[in-house]
C-alpha cells in the first residue's frame, strides 16, 4: 500500500486526484504494475488508478485475465473500476480509504453483491485508511482555498 500511495502523491503533484494503485503477484512478491489517476492530464475520463495499473498489468502479463494478482489502491473503487476488477479477475482487492459518495464496493451499489456480478474478488479495506484519507482532504482542502 505504500507504494500506492507513492504514486497518489505523483498523481497530486501533477494536478490530478490523489489515487494511486499498484498489482502484486504476491505468490512471487513481485510487482507487476502501478498506476496513478490521469484523468486531467491524459483527456481521458476513464483514465482512474486502477484502470490504469490493470491496463499495464495486461500488458505486462499478455493476458487480460489476472485471475492471481492483488489490486491495492488507496481509494474505494467507483462502479466502473469495479466493473474492470470484475472483468479482469482480480483475485484480491485492497483499499485504503472508503468512498461513500463515489465508492461501489462497501458503498453505493456494493458492485461484488450484485447477482449480475460474474466475479468477485477478495475485499479488504481501511489498510493505510488515515493515510490515504488524509492526502484526499489535504489536495481538495488546497484547491478549495
């Protein structure tokens, strides 16, 4: 998780919101991908941290099935990064910090319940919560001002 919020922080320092990811196959403790949210700087909406860090993970695998990897992020995932999770296979999700506006894994629409959902990861959260709570407030607190 630390390094998610590495890239959290990268993603702060260029302008945008501060969410970072990373993909781990734990079995062999190695990294395969990371991500940072871009969604100003690349003019893309779908440009989030996780989507970001599965598109490298695919790549990086050759395969977009990532059915044994882990996906850390420091913010709860909206719907559609859900839905990419989903589709993707990921075998274990872990976030920081819970989103109950924008979230759709233990807020909103909780994605994983829903009968249409075809995969459901393992879900862990509150890992590094303050942290990465603290990062989210600090940028919009500064932008605000």
């Amino acid at each position: 998780m630390r390094m998610a919020v590495a890239q959290a922080q990268a993603a702060a320092d260029a302008g945008e919101v501060p969410i970072g990811a990373v993909i781990v196959d734990e079995a062999r403790l190695e990294v395969i991908a990371e991500g940072r949210n871009g969604p100003i700087g690349s003019h893309d909406p779908t440009a989030h941290a996780e989507i970001v860090a599965l598109r490298a993970a695919a790549l990086a695998r050759g395969n977009y099935r990532l059915h044994d990897l882990t996906l850390y992020v420091t913010l709860e995932p909206c719907a559609m990064c859900a839905g990419a999770i989903s589709h993707a296979r990921i075998r274990r999700l872990v976030f920081g910090a819970g989103d109950p506006k924008g979230g759709a894994v233990i807020s909103g629409p909780r994605f994983f319940e829903q009968p249409t959902c075809h995969w459901r990861p393992e879900v862990e959260h509150g890992l590094m919560a303050d942290a990465c709570g603290h990062m989210l407030r600090d940028f919009f607190r500064a932008r605000r001002s």
